[in-house]
C-alpha cells in the first residue's frame, strides 16, 4: 500500500506515465522511528554520544538526549552520512585490476592495448548473455559493502533499461535527476551539440555537467581544458580527473563554478601521476574521491581513501586533515551530483542515507579515512537497514532479514531481493547473482574485500612510493 505517489508526467504513445524521481517520491505509510546511537559526524562536527533519529525515508532529530518511546539501535561506532561516490563505472567492476605494465600519457593510448582489449571481449560476452542486470547489482553490493550508498555512472539510456527503479542498490543519481548531465568524451561532441548543452546550462535545465576531461600528463590532455573553456561549457562543470591542471586552471574553475573529481590511484596506475588538489582546496575549489573503477582503480570507496591517506602522507606532507578527506565523499561530492539538500550530511530533512563505522571517537576522522569495508557496521538507504551486522539487522526486522554475507570472516547480512515485480529480475537474491556471473566468468572478482585485496595489485604502498 502508498500513502503517494508522485514524479514527472510523461504522454507517449497515448498514454500518459509517471515517473518517481527517487525514493521521496513514492509514500510509504508512517513506519515506527528508531534511533541510532553512537557517534555522529555530520560530517562539519562531531557529535559525541549522540542520537539519530530515523522517521520512515527521513532523519527526523540528531541529539544527545536519548529519544522515548522507540527502538535504541547500539551502533557501537561513528555514524555519518553514506558515503557518496562521484566517479565509477560500475558494470566493469566485477573484474579484477588489469595489468599493463607500462604507463601512458593519455586516456586514450591505453585503450589500444591488448590487455584492454581482451577485456572488453571478455565484458561484451557478459553483455551478450544478458547479465547487465547481475553485473549492476553486484558492483552495487560491493559499494553498500563500503558504506556507499549512491554512485555516480547510471547513464539514462538503453543501455541500462534492466533499471526501472531510482535504487537498486544504491542510489543513482542520473536516474533521479534529469538536470544531470554526463560525457565520458567530451572531445567528440559536435557544435550542434555543445550548443544544446550550453542552452540547457542557461535555461537550468542541466545545473551539472560530469566530464572525463585532461586525463593524462601530456600537452594535449591540458589542451582539452582550454578547449573546453573556449566552448564556454566550463559553468556548471564537474571536471573528472584534471591530472595536469595547476593554480590557473583551478582559478578558472572557481571563478566559473566548475568543480573537481580526484581519482588519485587509477591516475597513479595508468598515468604514474597524479594532480596535487591542495591549490585547488586552498581555493575553496569543491573537491571530491572517487575510485574510478576496479581495473586500474580501487577496490571500493574506503580503498580509495586508504590511498589518498596514504599519498596525502607520502606526498603531501598530510596538508590535507582527515576531515576534509571525510567531506570529499559526503558532502562535496552529494553537491557535485545535485544531491545537496538530500544527502551527504547527517540533519532532520536529509534522507536516512547512513553508515555506521567502527572507529575511535577520539580521532573519528582519521578512523574513517583508514577504515576497510570489514569496519563497516550498517548501511541506511532512505531509512531502511540494507546491509549490516548480523545482529543489527535481526534486531530491525527479526531472524529472516535478508540473506548471509560473509567479509572478512565475519557474519553479515544484506538485503538484495526486492518484491517489485514491475522490476525485471528484482526477485534476484545475491547468492542468484553471484551464481550467474561465476557460471559466465571465472575471473569474477570476488565480494569479500579481505580476497578480494590479495586480487587487486599492487598494494597502496607501491603507487606512492
């Protein structure tokens, strides 16, 4: 039963269709709050022995009084905003990393290379089976597994029409916000399409637009800069990678309202470089991480900023602090994607997107930039527990939540299984999932992060050494 339901009227072929934008627009009745307890990084303070209260999609209260007459979650560790990722692809991310041997001066001198190509034979076959749903929802598990809960990379086209739901797993944010725009080739796009966009940025139709730009250390990778520039697209732009941009570049970003997406490991494993963000934070530049994808990139998001801790110590001098590293995967990058004002802070009206990690509240900051997924203790999406310690999520919805999940030789449990049945394969279960693609592909990368480590190489230490 709907208490609503709302979105965007859409009339074709005689009928008339309504769209959801998200969650929030598809009413659920009034559930029972509940409240976790732990401590909280908004992520702007920390807020010791404190409470979140959850009310049905929504958090409803943060505050150090323990709440009355509702369930008291035990978080046993740092709640804080689920952590955003602004730049993945996330079908590729049932591989492991490839191995090039060699470095390139560009995004596109690798995409030539044998061990690329043998790659994308392999990911066409997949393709061909009709697995692009399995391959989603298991890229999907593996970021609620880091505490993740919305990723960027979900084109709205076609090519990924196995998705009628804003959220399977976790949030989507081109598939909840059409003013989103995104070009992996920027390069390619013609006059008449250019002008579209420039026309869309004036009138706010697109308030983002999400490039793949300057991937690479030579001249013509700082060339596509001032191209774009010259296209007067830059308002407006969120600018992936930038890996040879400096102070002038970052001075006309700020002044334009462009920002910046930093995927430090993959620009370290395919480019032996990477961008120094400090003149670009210094200027108040909205910076954020993101890994990539899993073959030249992370693991997941906390591997990612297990990296950049350890480049910002290596490299860095450790100028940039743990909290603002904690604000490049919350907040700066739910602004990048449209999302500010719903997610990436912990405050009444932001939707219950929460992850709750173990961590010192002495130092909560560092806790979370060096936490590895088996720190992960619950993830919230929209206010319900989707993944977790066993025990927390019998404690929410009794013995039967979910189905098992083992990391790192811990009991966990995750709920993947959705009853849509206006959503194909939703009935899919993990253990559905991950059967299908291991009968397709031997190589399948595994889940559990402590195996999946030992697979993805090189280790952290040798990029920033």
């Amino acid at each position: 039963m709907l208490a609503f339901l709302r979105g965007v009227v859409f009339y074709s072929f005689d009928a008339f269709k309504l769209e959801p934008r998200g969650d929030e627009d598809i009413g659920s009745p009034a559930s029972t709050p509940f409240a976790l307890h732990g401590t909280v990084l908004t992520p702007d303070t920390v807020v010791p022995d404190a409470y979140v209260v959850v009310q049905g999609q929504y958090i409803a209260d943060v505050t150090t009084s323990r709440p009355a007459g509702m369930p008291i979650v035990e978080a046993s560790g740092l709640i804080l905003p689920g952590l955003v990722n602004a730049h993945d692809h996330p079908p590729y991310n049932i591989f492991p990393e490839l191995s090039f041997g060699q470095t390139f001066p560009n995004r596109y001198a690798w995409q030539s290379h044998p061990a690329y190509i043998a790659f994308r034979e392999r990911f066409s076959a997949l393709q061909s089976q009709g697995l692009m749903c399995e391959m989603w929802k298991y890229a999907e598990v593996r970021s609620l597994l880091a505490g993740s809960t919305a990723q960027q990379g979900a084109y709205p086209t076609d090519y990924w029409a196995c998705y009628a739901h804003p959220r399977i797993l976790v949030r989507n944010p081109e598939r909840i916000n059409p003013a989103l725009r995104t070009e992996v080739f920027p390069m390619r796009l013609s006059e008449v399409e250019r002008e579209a966009i420039r026309r869309r940025v004036a009138s706010s139709a697109y308030t983002r637009v999400i490039i793949h730009l300057s991937e690479g250390t030579d001249d013509a990778s700082l060339a596509e800069f001032t191209t774009w520039q010259s296209w007067r697209l830059l308002p407006a732009s969120v600018i992936i990678h930038g890996i040879p941009y400096g102070p002038a570049e970052f001075q006309a970003m700020r002044s334009a309202g462009a920002s910046l997406v930093w995927s430090p490991r993959s620009n370290l494993r395919l480019y032996g470089a990477t961008l120094d963000p400090r003149p670009a934070l210094a200027l108040g530049l909205q910076v954020s991480l993101a890994p990539d994808w899993t073959l030249t990139g992370s693991y997941d998001i906390l591997r990612e900023l297990n990296t950049t801790e350890a480049l910002n110590r290596e490299r860095f001098a450790g100028a940039i602090t743990a909290s603002t590293l904690v604000q490049m995967v919350t907040t700066h990058p739910a602004g990048q994607l449209g999302l500010d004002g719903r997610l990436g802070r912990i405050t009444p009206g932001y939707l219950a997107d929460i992850a709750v990690i173990a961590g010192a509240p002495g130092d909560p900051y560092s806790a979370v930039v060096s936490a590895r997924a088996q720190d992960v203790q619950l993830v919230l999406i929209g206010g319900e527990a989707v993944y977790g310690r066993e025990a927390l999520l019998t404690m929410l919805y009794g013995p039967d939540a979910g189905e098992p999940i083992t990391v790192c030789g811990e009991r966990r449990r995750i709920r993947v299984a959705l009853d849509a049945p206006n959503i194909p394969k939703s009935e899919q279960t993990l253990a559905d999932i991950t059967a299908r693609l291991q009968e397709a592909e031997p190589a399948l990368l595994p889940l559990d992060p402590c195996r999946a480590y030992r697979v993805n190489l090189p280790a952290v230490v040798r990029l920033v050494q």
